[in-house]
C-alpha cells in the first residue's frame, strides 16, 4: 500500500504528466499501475506457472528432442530421453498470450522500445509471484537474462530481459546472474527473421561462463516467447558448462495457444 506522502507526489507527478495505461491508453488512478484495473482484470493470463507440463513447455522441450536428434542422429529416441545430461523436463511459463495485433503488445513494446524498464520490473513481478508459488520452481537458485550483444546494448541502454529478471529473481528469492551467459556475436533482430531461419540466425551466438558452484535450477528470463529458438541457443550453451542443471524458461509474452 502506497504511504499518504508518496500519494500526493504521484498525485502532483500525474498533474504534471498523466501517467496512461499501456494497453487502452486511459489516465490512470493513484493505485493504479502501468495497467488500468480493467485491463489488468482482462489480463488473458497464460496461467502456464500452474502446470509443470503446460504448451509452452511441450513445445521447448520439442524443441531440445529435436537438437538432440540432429546431434545424434544414429541414436534412437528412446536413447536421447534416457541421456542423462538432458534428462530433466524443461519447464516453461510466461505471464500472458500475446498477439501481433492484440493490445496488450504494447506492454512489451513500451519495454523493449520505450525504454521502459519500470513496466519490465513490474511484469516481472507478476510473473515471479506466481512461479515461488509453484512447487515446480522452488528450487530454482540462479535467474539468468538472455543477454544483448554489447554494441546493442550500449546503442539501447538497457537490456529488457534483465529488468523482467531482477523481479522474478527477487520473488523466487535466488539469485540474479548476468555473469553466467553472454552473446559473442551480433545477430540479426528475430523479428526480422523468417521463422524457419530463426533458429540458424542464433545457433551458435551464446556461451557460458563456467563457475566453481553449480546452479541447481536456472531460469532464463526473455520478453517474448515466439519460436523458442533464442531460448534454445542460450539452453544449449548452458547445458554445455553446466550440464547437470536443470534449465526452465520464463517471459512475459508467449506466441500460440493455450
């Protein structure tokens, strides 16, 4: 709950500069946040924290079976799900469905071209508060963010995914690390990429940082869930220093249906 004194900054604050929803534009309330309370209420929420096995995870974990066959390629399948480095369920969950046309792209706009990495902090908390109630995310102890090539990110600023990850990271009560994973080539936008050429666009652009202590459970925080190719490459750089940690994947937006 807000204090009185910080009610009437925001109120002078919203004289001055009227602060609007993101979704529908509409000036918003003193307890009001980034969202008007009836577009929070039609939040269409994914709700993916509550099941372990959910699409976006059946669809990541498609998507490592299928790494592992083009890797192996003589191995039966049977084989690849009993190999013990990979042998964990990725779990997987964003906040809400999001949609080229929806209104609720304008969260994510705001974030990754607005620079507004307030509303990032916020939506990741949202997110977090959810996952710590998960048993399935009670062991995660390390919140990795899909890191920006350094020009990119010195030309933007910021890093997007790593506002939504501070959050998550604090609500699940583990640790934030931007040291673990890095990009060490630039690579095209993905949403300038045709989707099959998604996955070759990031292949190979990611590599982990080896450590003495091993994570036992990362999450890797993005801000949009498409074709999962961006969240693969950093999975597998990851598996590759740290092969017996368990991987889950996080973002704010997810491609597809429930």
């Amino acid at each position: 709950m807000m204090k009185r004194w910080g009610i009437w900054w925001r109120a002078l604050v919203d004289l001055l500069l009227p602060r609007v929803c993101l979704v529908c534009g509409r000036k918003l309330g003193l307890q009001e946040e980034h969202l008007c309370l009836h577009c929070l209420a039609d939040m269409p929420r994914t709700y993916f924290w509550n099941r372990s096995h959910n699409a976006m995870a059946d669809k990541f974990n498609s998507i490592i079976q299928d790494g592992l066959q083009d890797s192996w390629p003589d191995m039966l399948e049977e084989d690849i799900k009993a190999f013990p480095p990979f042998v964990n369920y990725a779990y997987a969950c964003s906040l809400f469905f999001y949609k080229d046309e929806g209104d609720y792209r304008h969260i994510l706009y705001s974030l990754k071209y607005g620079g507004n990495t307030e509303a990032g902090e916020y939506f990741g908390r949202m997110l977090g508060g959810q996952m710590a109630k998960a048993a399935h995310f009670a062991d995660v102890d390390a919140v990795v963010p899909v890191p920006l090539h350094w020009t990119r990110r010195w030309k933007r600023g910021y890093n997007q995914a790593e506002s939504i990850a501070r959050t998550v990271a604090s609500e699940l009560g583990a640790e934030l690390r931007t040291d673990l994973l890095y990009r060490r080539r630039r690579t095209s936008t993905q949403t300038k990429v045709d989707v099959d050429k998604k996955g070759r666009n990031v292949m190979g652009a990611f590599e982990a940082m080896k450590s003495k202590n091993s994570p036992i459970h990362i999450v890797l925080v993005d801000d949009l869930f498409t074709s999962g190719s961006t969240l693969y490459a950093c999975y597998s750089a990851i598996k590759e220093a740290y092969p017996c940690t368990r991987i889950s994947v996080a973002t704010l937006g997810y491609v597809g249906r429930p």
